[in-house]
C-alpha cells in the first residue's frame, strides 16, 4: 500500500495553505483534489478580497491561488489532480480514484498517518417550477462558466439571492457582458455586504427583498424565457397578485452553502448543526483535529465562510498535522496557532462575523466538553 | 431607507454616519470621500494611503477615518479599496464644474474626452458628463479610475457612469 504521511483532501485555499504549512515543517504531504486544476474557487474569484493588508488583501482570488500553488510547489508538495477520493477507512487508509497518471482511473488506496478534509462545500437549491429548465444553475456554476471558461451562460440573468455570492456573481456577470435583470431576494434585507450592493445598485440593477421566484418559464426552445417573481409575507410564501413577470435567459441561484462533511461522516467523526456555519460541521478543537484522532478539519468542510478564513484554518491544520508527525515542537506550533487565531479572530470581527466568532467558540467548547484536549504524541524535550 | 433594505445610501445618510469632507476642505480641492459604512475586515485603504491620511488601526473592523487636512485627492486610495468605495470629489475643478473620480471595472473603457452618461448610487441617470482622465497603471490591478468633469452641484450625487454596450 502506498504511504504519505499528510493526505489532504482538496486543493482549495485550506487544502493548499495546510499543504504548505506541512510541507515546510518537513512533512510528506500528498494533496488530492478531483478538479482539472487546483486552487478550489480561488480562480473563480477575480473581485479583490477583503481582509488584513498584511495577509493578501486588496489581491485578487486568483492571484492569491496562483501565489498559493506556487508555494505548495515549493514546498515539494505533491498534487494529484482529477483524482477524488471516494472513501476514508479504519485505519487512516484513503481510498482514491486515481486520475493524475493519465485518461484511465485507477483505484488506490494510500495510507496516511495525518489526513486533513479540507472538501469544501456544495451549494444549496431552491425548488420551484421550471427549476430543471435549461438556463436555471447555481451561482457557482454560471462563475466557473464565465471566469474559468469564459462561456457567457445567457444574456439576461435573475440572480436569486443578495449574499456575497449572489451580489458578487451578479457584478462578474455584468463585467463578462451579461444583463443582470434584478436579483430577487426572500429575506426583508440585502446579505452581502453593502459595498457589494452599492456596485449592483449603481449600475442600475434591482435587488428585491421580500420576494422569492416562483417559476421559470421555458421558451418555444425549451430553454428559459421568463421568469415569475412574487412578494413573500413574513411567513416567507408568495403574496397574491404580487407576481411579476421579468425577461431573461437566465437563472442563477446564490442561496447559500452547505459544508461538505462526507468523508468526515464515514469517519464517525462528531458532527453538530451549526445554522451560523451552514449546517452540520465537525466539532474541532484549536489545532482543527475533529473528535477522531489524526483527521483534522478546515476551510468550508469545519464551517462555511469565506477564503480568507479558509487560509487560516488550512495553516493551523498544516501545522498541527505537522506537529503530530514530530516536525513541530508542541511549544512552538502553539505559539504560531495563537498567531492564527488571532488573525482568524480579528476576520471574525464586526456585525458580519461576530456570530461566527461566537458559534466557532462553541464548537471548541463543545469539543473540550466531549472530547478533551488530546496530547500529541510527541513532547517538548 | 436603510442600506440594506435599497442598497445605497443617499449623501445625507452617508452624512449621517460617516465623516465626510468638510465644506470647507471641498472648497479646497480634491479630497476621498469614504463610502464604506459597515465595520468589516478589511484595511487596504490604510497602507495605500502615502499620505498616512487614513486611519483604521486595531481591530481592522474599524471605519476607515480620512485626516482630511493630510489627504491630497491623489487617488491611490480608490483603486485599493476592495469595495470599490472610495471616490474623490473636487467641488473647484472649475467655477461652475466639478469633477467625480470613481473605479470602473468594466470593458470597454470609455474614452477621455467622451461625453458619458453619469449616474448617482442607485444607477439613475444624473447628467451628462465628460471623461477628463482615465488612470489604469499596471499598479491598481485591472481596477482603472475614471474622473468626469459633471456640472457643479451633483458632484455629491454622481458615482458612476452607465456602462457602454
């Protein structure tokens, strides 16, 4: 069987920051991501992000992977694209479907003394009718179309949703050559941040608040033509003879994420509902190690939020995956986890991430309370 | 209204709850004018600033506080601010004309000297309005800053341009 030292899964913001983090300390790391290419949704990602001066921001997603990537490459980490993995068993073994040597996939299994999950998350859907009508997609998807691909996905968009990702999808849309007919939001307020509204709003566009969709009409092509919006009462249903009718060829649905915990679950790894994160997340202690020993967690998978945060958590991984392998003295991977969290808690700062400081407190809490706090295995000489 | 009901605020709002530049500070000139309301994590306004003439300090959650007497109109500022919120205005661009600096994210450009169709916050259209500068150096990162010369007296309103097909 084929050994590593660190296996992480995904090769996003966390993936690649703890990849790093690890590498340097003088760990083995093998990073498996099922994408054609690395960096998760950092490519995706051409607005400039927000966050500490000191630490990338004011840079562009894609120009924060590219500078990622090539300090994983520098590292000497190793990095199997098109490759997922497609199961975690006793015994810390990780099942992969090979496909980094070429067009056919080979089933591997490789075993890890560490693993990190650092998967992401999948977003969420809305029902309503029309919804598997050609032209209707995720956010996500009409990004990675228009940034990655550049594909114009449509010509007109309603953009369901006015988080970050909805506001921010909205305004590549626009920069790719894309109409942006309204974005219609349940919710009585805007999400995002209102820096990301203010640009939709001076360009022109609509953001309804208070209202939902209630179907998306295919044309005589069988592709969407229309689109019926209505107002919600409080109880978030559609308000008779409300609804109106909007042209566009496109249905872009931002409704928030979900962290994708799988391979933590067959783990039996200890998971709790955290609304604040998304859904349901691992508990964790401050090194990111989830209640099974030597499988940590970070990024999108521990929680939803956003890169930045994602980067944080993927080095505190990295480094404590790194100190259990004997690379890091304890003394000192806790005084550069004390660094990072301090970072992580000045990210979680203001009315936008006070409640996710709060929440992620929580879960420590939660985790010391059931778990404890386990002691590498290596000492301070 | 407030902002995250509409989106934008209006000048009086903004007013209302940030520093502005004094009456006294636009008479003499180019001077930012900070859009940015909600206390987030971001500070890349600060360290672009070579002027020191932005505060934010510790926690980086805090609003950005412009020194208005250090602060030369210069732009650096505006190409920075991941929000895109940052403008700056000139009240005495000319006796009866002011000029609106403002970051432009989108292809194509318009062109200096062109006559553009300028827009307040929410998009609607203000006024005519004409391209005096276009700056776009490798150093703002694809985020170029375009200054129209628009009649004195909207220059409070004014923060876009609609885009060209």
């Amino acid at each position: 069987m084929e050994k590593r030292e660190v296996v992480i899964v995904g090769a996003g913001p966390a993936g690649l920051a703890a990849s790093i983090e690890a590498a340097k300390a003088g760990a083995q790391v093998l990073v498996v991501d099922l994408n054609m290419k690395p960096g998760g949704q950092l490519f995706k990602q051409i607005h400039k992000f927000f966050g500490s001066s000191a630490h990338h921001a004011g840079m562009r997603g894609i120009d924060i992977g590219t500078e990622l990537l090539d300090e994983a490459q520098k590292a000497g980490v190793e990095l199997w694209l098109n490759s997922t993995v497609i199961g975690l068993f006793p015994g810390n073994k990780v099942g992969i479907e090979d496909g980094s040597k070429g067009p056919e996939k080979k089933l591997v299994t490789v075993h890890a003394d560490e693993i990190i999950v650092a998967a992401g998350a999948s977003e969420n859907v809305v029902r309503f009718k029309g919804w598997t009508t050609p032209g209707v997609m995720g956010a996500g998807a009409a990004q990675t179309m228009i940034n990655v691909h550049h594909v114009k996905p449509g010509t007109r968009a309603v953009m369901i949703g006015s988080g970050n990702v909805g506001l921010i999808v909205s305004y590549q849309m626009m920069q790719a050559g894309i109409d942006v007919a309204a974005l219609v939001e349940a919710a009585p307020k805007i999400g995002g941040y209102a820096v990301h509204a203010a640009k939709i709003r001076r360009a022109g566009i609509p953001i309804y608040t208070g209202h939902t969709i209630i179907e998306a009409v295919p044309g005589s092509d069988g592709t969407v033509s229309k689109v019926i919006t209505a107002q919600v009462g409080s109880d978030f249903k559609p308000v008779e003879g409300t609804q109106q009718t909007i042209d566009a060829d496109l249905v872009t649905i931002a409704t928030g994420l979900k962290p994708s915990t799988e391979l933590l679950r067959l783990m039996n790894c200890e998971l709790v509902f955290d609304g604040a994160f998304g859904g349901y997340v691992p508990l964790h202690n401050r090194r990111m190690e989830t209640s099974v020993k030597n499988i940590f967690a970070a990024g999108d998978t521990a929680g939803v939020e956003e890169a930045s945060t994602a980067l944080e958590e993927g080095r505190l991984a990295g480094i404590s995956a790194a100190e259990s392998l004997g690379y890091i003295l304890r003394g000192d991977a806790e005084k550069e986890r004390d660094v990072i969290w301090a970072r992580l808690d000045a990210l979680r700062m203001g009315p936008f991430g006070e409640r996710r400081m709060i929440e992620k407190k929580k879960i420590l809490d939660e985790f010391n309370g059931k778990v404890g706090t386990p002691v590498p295995e290596f000492q301070e000489v | 209204m407030a902002i995250h009901e509409t989106g934008y605020l209006d000048y009086t709002e903004l007013a209302g709850l940030r520093h502005v530049p004094s009456e006294k500070r636009y008479m003499q000139g180019p001077v930012s004018v900070i859009e940015c309301v909600q206390c987030i994590p971001c500070n890349p306004c600060e360290s672009a600033c070579s002027k020191n003439a932005i505060h934010i300090g510790e926690p980086i959650t805090n609003l950005p506080e412009l020194d208005e007497d250090k602060c030369t109109g210069c732009g650096l500022c505006v190409s920075r601010c991941p929000g895109l919120a940052i403008f700056i205005v000139n009240k005495v661009f000319t006796k009866t004309t002011a000029t609106v600096s403002f970051p432009y994210e989108y292809v194509p450009l318009p062109k200096e000297g062109a006559t553009v169709r300028a827009v307040d916050r929410k998009g609607a259209y203000i006024c005519d309005g004409k391209v005096v500068k276009i700056i776009n150096p490798e150093s703002f990162d694809h985020t170029p800053v375009i200054t129209v010369e628009v009649p004195a007296g909207v220059s409070d309103e004014v923060r876009s341009v609609e885009r060209s097909k």
